[in-house]
C-alpha cells in the first residue's frame, strides 16, 4: 500500500467507498428526488392554488384535458434541461475534465431547487425546474464515466449499479417526505420544504467534489501523465511502480494512441468501420429507449396519480402505497447490486425485460376493470410493487453502466452524454404523454410499454456482448476483433469460454479459428 497526504490519506476501496458516499450518493439522490419530485405534489391544495393553471383536481372537464397537457408539460420541462445538459456533456466532459462539469452541475442544481422552493408564480418555477434538469442531465451523464474510469474491473458494475440504488433512494425519500408534509393539510408548508430539502444534497456535492481523484484516463487524454499515475495508483491502492498499476497505464496508453491515429469525430458514431462505431453506439441508444419505453419512469414519477385517478383510491391512501412501492423498488435494487458481477450484464437485461413485460400485461387487464372493481384494484396495486421488483435488477444502472463499457475511450463521453440525451428525449415523451393518456385511453397505455419490453429478451441475446469482468480496453478489442457486429456476441462468448484475453487474440491468429467462422 501507498502513503499519500491527498484525499485524506485514503486510497483503494477505502476511497472508493467514500467516493460513493458524498459523490455518487448525492448525484443520484438528486436525480431520482428531482425527477419525481412534483408528481406527489400536484394534487395538493395550497399548490392548486398557487399554480391553477395546472390543478387537473378542480378542473372542470372541459378544462381537464388542457390543463392535464399543461400538466405534464411542467413536470417534463425538468427533462427539456436534462437532456441539454447531458448533450452539453459531449463537448465540457472532455474540454473541462470531469470533476469540474460535475461542480458546474451541482452549482445548477443549487440554484434551481432554490428557485423552485420559492415560486410564486408558474414562470418562475419552470425556469427553476429546467436548471435542475440542466444539472441532472449532466450528473447522469458524466458520474457514471467518471465511476468507470475510476474504478477497477472486477467490482466496476457495483460501483455503478449503486447508481441505481441512489435513484432509487431519491424516488423513496421524495414520496415518504412528500406524505409527511401532506399531512399538514394546508398552506405552503405541504409543498415547499419538500422541494428545498434536495438542496442539502446538493451542497453536498458541491463541497465534496475536488476530495477525489480527478479520472487518470481523462488526465492522460490531456497529456498530464505523472498526475494519471499518481492518480491510479491511489485508486488501486498500490505504489506507483507495482505491476498492476504499470499494466493498465499501458492499457490505456495503448487505447489512447490508436485513438490519437484515428481521430475522434462525433461524425465516427455514425460509421461501421473496423472498431464498429456504429454498432457500438446504436447498442447505447437502443439500451436507453428501452429504460424508458418499458414504463420504468411512468411507474415511479406517477405512481399517486395511478393509484388515485387511475385506480379511484384516496389522496392519502395513494400516496401511502406510492411510497410503499418505491421503497420497495430500493430495496430490489440490492438484487442488481449482488447480480451485476456475479451473473452478467446480458442475465439482468433479460431476466428485467421479461418480467417488466409480463406486468404491464397484467396491468392493462386489471386497470380494463371498472375502480369500483375491488379485486381489479387489488391485483393493479399488486402488479405495480411486481413490476418494481424487476425494474431495478436491469434498468436503473446497468444501463448507464453498460454504455460506458462499451464505448471507446475517445469517443466514451460523446457517446455516454448523445445515449443519455436519448435516455432523457424519451423521458419527456413519457412525461408529457402520461397524464393525457392516462385520462384518454387508460388502460391501453400500459400495452405499449409491455409491447417494447417484450423487445428486451430478443434484441439482448442477439446484440449485446457480455462485459463482465472485463477492463474498458480489453472491450475495446473485443469490437475490434470480433469479424462483425452481428458476430460479436458469439465471438465474445467465444473468448470468454477458452479464457482468452482478447489481447492474446490480438496477437495469435488462429488461436480461434479464422474469423470467418462467426460470420
């Protein structure tokens, strides 16, 4: 082990521990308490009456569907932000380094959530409301990377599935503190604590960040090599000169000088060539659609207004099992954490699509029911916690997780921050659409969901090649190497089977046969 005087005297799993602790924790907290943080909140009466534009509660029917529109406007003008500050990340991630975007966007999230806690008037909160979505798309898209980057292989899906968990965590603090502050009845109080109290983790963030390694792989990009050293070795916990860190030094260095001769164009993603860009990035789009499209956001953001406009229960008892159901979705999310380095990526993404496909059909048959249907609501309400138990083993984490595994280092944040924003474009689809069409075509909203997570099982065994266990590099010749992109998951199969690195492949030819046999 190494004695350093930087980033109080930790290095290893010590630091990584605490890394997550202030860093990660707040930056997920922060998205899932944001994300979802007026969807509990629109049927309250002071807020009604501070922003009657949007109050669906008191509207007559025919300014239901126009306030409703409105409605889910507002709570989607959170993902407008999001989605610009996930692109913005394309460029700043790279330019800027990580640690100083990741400043920036809890900066923005500061000043959003003050502004928000003390509107008066609907102007005033949607400005608000689309800075945080600016410091939230920048959190979700450049943590992530920065986790990878940061840590080694063999534990890297934990670290970033705890992502997940942190999401998850925000979603269940936000509905829980939402119910508590209900409970007042009346005035401001019901509503604005709970917005300002995410400001605490946004301080959090800010105070913490320059605590930590800035990323070795970013510092060598920008040819700051002794930093890059000093940098890994103490994230590994080794000295400087022990083997382990001297290997992946010159992993990366590698990567970085096949990067340097070809270039790193954004117009690179949109081209096959021999690392299989296209491919690559086409599997991150396609991964953060589905995250979206299979109704993971429809569940956790609307949940009370599921319960209470589309299942006809109470105020009060919709909000009880809304914070019910996402707390039970953090503590599902524990099943990704134990599954993501033990059983694979693949695994998770299809065990989740399955069964997040088998409960929206179970859904759309029970909400069919009339609400006076007492069983109908009862089996919906059961459904929506089962539906929650699946979502977190594929989706909240190992999605972003596995976007940065596959992409190259000289394009990864390109590709992680244009993915996010696709991540973040279907969020809104999702958001605006919700509150129509759950006032328009009811029951047959929750097909559509369960008609894309049916896609999951397929397009993940056919597509996406397994990246457990394995270091961003070796990924990397993992595309380079493998005859085609429809071959890559078999030829990776292939790898991993005969306990081959692929740089050994790289090497010998005919250690696997001719590539051909894949094709």
């Amino acid at each position: 082990m190494i004695s350093s005087k930087k980033y109080f005297g930790l290095q290893g799993h010590t630091l990584s521990r605490l890394q997550t602790a202030l860093i990660v924790a707040p930056s997920f907290i922060l998205f899932g308490y944001n994300q979802a943080g007026i969807g509990g909140l629109i049927t309250e009466d002071d807020w009604s009456a501070t922003f009657p534009q949007i109050d669906t509660v008191h509207a007559t029917p025919a300014d239901a569907s126009r306030k409703s529109t409105l409605q889910g406007f507002v709570v989607a003008v959170f993902v407008v932000g999001a989605l610009f500050g996930a692109l913005s990340c394309s460029y700043t991630g790279d330019a800027f380094g990580r640690r100083n975007v990741i400043f920036f966007a809890g900066i923005c999230t500061l000043i959003g959530e003050v502004l928000e806690a003390s509107a008066f008037g609907l102007p005033q909160f949607l400005v608000g409301r689309v800075i945080v979505g600016l410091g939230v798309g920048q959190l979700s898209s450049l943590v992530p990377v920065w986790q990878s980057e940061t840590a080694g292989a063999k534990n890297r899906g934990r670290h970033v599935v705890l992502d997940g968990l942190f999401i998850c965590l925000g979603y269940v603090l936000e509905s829980w503190i939402n119910l508590g502050f209900f409970e007042i009845r009346h005035g401001p109080a019901t509503w604005r604590p709970p917005i300002a109290i995410a400001i605490v983790f946004s301080l959090v963030l800010i105070a913490s960040i320059y605590m930590f390694p800035e990323s070795p792989r970013w510092l060598l990009m920008v040819n700051k090599n002794e930093q890059a050293l000093e940098n890994l070795a103490i994230l590994r916990g080794f000295a400087q000169d022990h083997p382990e860190v001297l290997a992946e030094m010159k992993g990366i260095e590698h990567s970085l000088e096949i990067s340097s001769n070809e270039g790193a164009k954004l117009s690179h993603l949109l081209k096959m060539g021999e690392d299989k860009l296209a491919y690559r990035f086409g599997l991150c789009i396609l991964l953060q659609f589905y995250q979206q499209m299979s109704g993971s956001n429809l569940i956790s953001v609307y949940a009370p207004i599921l319960f209470q406009e589309n299942l006809g229960l109470s105020s009060e008892v919709s909000r009880v099992l809304s914070g019910g159901a996402l707390t039970w979705k953090f503590l599902s999310s524990f099943l990704a954490f134990i599954a993501i380095d033990r059983f694979g990526r693949r695994a998770v993404f299809i065990f989740s699509g399955i069964g997040m496909a088998c409960c929206m059909i179970a859904l759309a048959v029970a909400t069919s029911f009339p609400t006076t249907n007492r069983a109908s609501q009862i089996t919906a309400g059961c459904f929506i916690y089962l539906y929650n138990t699946f979502v977190p083993i594929g989706f909240l984490g190992a999605n972003f997780l596995y976007c940065t595994e596959v992409a190259p280092l000289r394009l990864r944040m390109a590709m992680s921050s244009i993915s996010t924003a696709n991540h973040w474009a279907w969020n809104f689809v999702v958001a605006m659409v919700t509150p129509v069409a759950i006032y328009s075509i009811g029951w047959q909203y929750y097909l559509v969901f369960a008609s894309v997570a049916a896609c999951i099982p397929v397009s993940v065994y056919f597509l996406y090649p397994e990246t457990m266990g394995r270091s961003l590099e070796e990924m990397e010749l993992v595309f380079k190497r493998s005859p085609s992109a429809w071959a890559t998951v078999r030829f990776e199969k292939q790898l991993r089977r005969e306990g081959i690195p692929p740089e050994a492949d790289e090497k010998s030819s005919g250690v696997l046969g001719k590539p051909e046999q894949f094709d």
